[in-house]
C-alpha cells in the first residue's frame, strides 16, 4: 500500500505579495497591478485559477473580470 505525503511544504518568503501569482493579461508595462480574487474558475495565459484565488492583473483588465462577475465580493 502506498501512502501519500501529506507534510506541508514550510516556505519564508520576505513579502506576502510574492506569494500571489502575477499576470500580465495583455498589459502593458508599468501598468498599475491590482490585487483580486476570483469568483469563477479562470483560465490566464494557458493557466488555470480556481474560484477563491487570489491573482495580480493589471487594472484595465481587473475592471474587465469585474463587470463579468469573475471577482468575488469582499
């Protein structure tokens, strides 16, 4: 029988906003970057976030996925 290693993976990190994926989404550099979590599944540049993730995008199109309801309200 083999058995699953179920032993988190300790990471130090220096900040936190290291730790949330960044996109670019068709932005252009210096573009300010927002902060948001997903309501729905979404796929970004062939990768795939469930709902509750929590993504940098740029602004324009964090607007964008917030007018088709892909941001979760907080």
């Amino acid at each position: 029988m083999t058995t699953k290693n179920t032993t988190a993976k300790s990471t130090v990190s220096g900040s936190a906003s290291s730790d949330i994926p960044t996109t670019s989404a068709a932005g252009r550099p210096g573009t300010p970057m927002e902060t948001i979590t997903l309501a729905n599944h979404l796929n970004i540049e062939g990768r795939s976030y469930l709902p509750g993730a929590t993504i940098r995008v740029p602004a324009d199109y964090a607007r964008r996925l917030r007018l088709s309801g892909y941001v979760a309200r907080t």
